[in-house]
C-alpha cells in the first residue's frame, strides 16, 4: 500500500511540472524580435573566451561558468529583465538558463539551435577581422568552382558533433583524387553562411562545378557523399 501511494504521489508531482527540466529555446526569429524590444537587452555569451573574442552577437557579454569571474558577471544581471543567451548549439546555453531560473530569472530565451541561425539569418556580427580562418565571399566562390568536385563541411572547431566530421573528410580525401575539401568555420565568415542559408552546424555540402549536388545537415558518412558524388555524374 505505501509503495502505490509513493508512485501515485510522484505523478501527480510530475504532472505538476515540478522536478522538470524547462526547455528555453526559442527559435531565431523570435530571439531577434525580443532582443529588439529591449533598449538595453541581456545577451549573455555561454562560450568560452576565445570563442567570444572570435566573433560574438553586439552588446553580448561574456559568460563562462567554467570561469572564476563568472559569480561576479551573473551578480551584475537583472533579474527583473529578460536575458537572450547563445553558444555554439544549445548545450552551454541550456545549462546557463537553467542555472539563471534557478536564481528567480524568469524571462530567459536560449537561442536555437544555435549561433549558426544567428549568423545564417544575416543578424549583426561583431567579427575578428584579423582570424587566419577567415575566408573572403570571393575566395570562396573561387573555391567552389576551382575544381570539379568539391565538399564543404559548414561547422566550428568548438562544436563537438563537427569534431566528428573530420575523420569522414580525411577518409574521403585518401579515397578520391579529385575531391577538394574545403572548411567553413561559421564563426569568422559570416558573409559565407548568409550568403548560402547555413543555418544549423555541422553542414556538409557536395558541389559540382560551382553548384551543390548533395547536402546534409548532422554527421555524415563515407558512404553517403561518396554514393552521392558517382550518382550525380
């Protein structure tokens, strides 16, 4: 009898809400909306600091809660104003807002699914003009139509599922003699990503003479590009 009444107990709590993890995504266009409400918005910065110095959104402060200061910056926040936070895909972002609601914020939007949809809806940037990363829109085009064959991984050195990418390109390059790969970090190039609607990383694109083929949103395998790079010929 006291075991069916525990079990009761908890449902009617979780039906209740309590103990559930709040999901503060918000889709790119609505992020920008209420950031443009705001005179003097809250945009909080989850990355790291050498992400944020690679480019960041405008006004953003940074906000690490690895960081020894980072007590002192959530100190100097309003509770009673709405905060916009971001990284890279919503991990980071997830947990700061969780934490943040935990301390009686309540008005928090986490941007979905990450800063790609930021930079690929073509919403200011403050970019590192200087980043050995960076890539001209010109030179990129250029890229794309110097060779017949040519893929390009979309995605961030600080994005853990792009991480697993690489391995898929670095196979394809020993397999094929007339495949160029050419990588795009969403961060530093923002002209590229709006410019060809990169949205949500990792993205892989297959081109052929200068037109795209064959593209994928997550991580590919060998066996999907190098089936869709013999099909389209």
């Amino acid at each position: 009898m006291k075991a069916t009444i525990f079990i009761l107990t908890l449902s009617f709590i979780t039906h209740l809400g309590f103990g559930q993890i709040k999901d503060f995504k918000t889709n790119v266009v609505d992020f920008f909306k209420h950031v443009q409400l705001e005179r003097s918005p809250q945009i909080l910065d989850a990355r790291s600091l050498e992400e944020y110095e690679q480019a960041h959104l405008p006004s953003a402060i940074q906000i690490d809660q690895q960081a020894a200061d980072f007590e002192r910056k959530i100190g100097k926040l309003d509770k009673g104003s709405p905060v916009f936070i971001y990284s890279i895909q919503t991990g980071r972002s997830q947990r700061l807002a969780e934490h943040l609601s935990k301390l009686s914020f309540h008005k928090i939007y986490v941007l979905s699914p990450g800063i790609a949809a930021w930079v690929g809806s073509g919403y200011p940037l403050v970019v590192s003009e200087t980043n050995e990363k960076r890539i001209s829109l010109e030179a990129f085009h250029t890229a794309l139509t110097a060779d017949e064959y040519v893929l390009v991984s979309f995605g961030s050195n600080y994005c853990p599922p792009c991480k697993k990418v690489i391995p898929v390109l670095d196979s394809l390059q020993r397999r094929s003699n007339d495949l160029r790969v050419v990588k795009v970090e969403i961060d530093v190039n923002p002209d590229i990503i709006k410019a060809y609607g990169v949205k949500t990383i990792p993205t892989t694109t297959l081109y052929r003479s200068g037109t795209a083929i064959w593209t994928k949103t997550g991580i590919p395998t060998v066996d999907e590009i190098w089936t869709a790079r013999h099909e389209k010929q």
